[in-house]
C-alpha cells in the first residue's frame, strides 16, 4: 500500500471516529441511511454501521464527511 492510500486511509478513521457517536442521529446520516436501503447488507433502523467499514460505499461516505468537516474550518 503506498503511502497516498494510507494517508486516505487515516483521514477515513479519523471520519469514522468522529461520526460513530452520532450514527443513531438521522441529521448526521439521512444521505447514508438512503443509500444503504438498497443494500442487501441493510438490516433496518437498528444496523450496525460497523460491519459495513470496508465497502466502498461506507468508505466514501466517510470521505465526504471528512470533507465537510475540513470544509467547516476554511
């Protein structure tokens, strides 16, 4: 793994840290509770976002609110 992916890698738990406390809130993950209803993974209201850490959907949903965090002190 090259050291560009890590770094992604990084930031990506970093989001995932700093959003699991508020996972049960639907004003932090409307746009992911969305997305996940079409999955086949999705088991209703009560799924525990911690089986879904390495897909690639859950992984760019992350991304995004790193982004947004970041985007909140510019």
């Amino acid at each position: 793994m090259n050291s560009e992916t890590e770094n992604v890698n990084k930031k990506i738990q970093e989001a995932w840290k700093h959003v699991k406390p508020y996972m049960d809130n639907e004003s932090t993950n409307g746009e992911l509770r969305e997305m996940c209803k079409i999955c086949e993974a999705w088991y209703g209201e009560e799924h525990n976002y911690e089986n879904c850490i390495n897909k690639p959907c859950f992984k760019f949903w992350l991304a995004y609110q790193y982004l947004l965090w970041l985007a909140s002190w510019e």
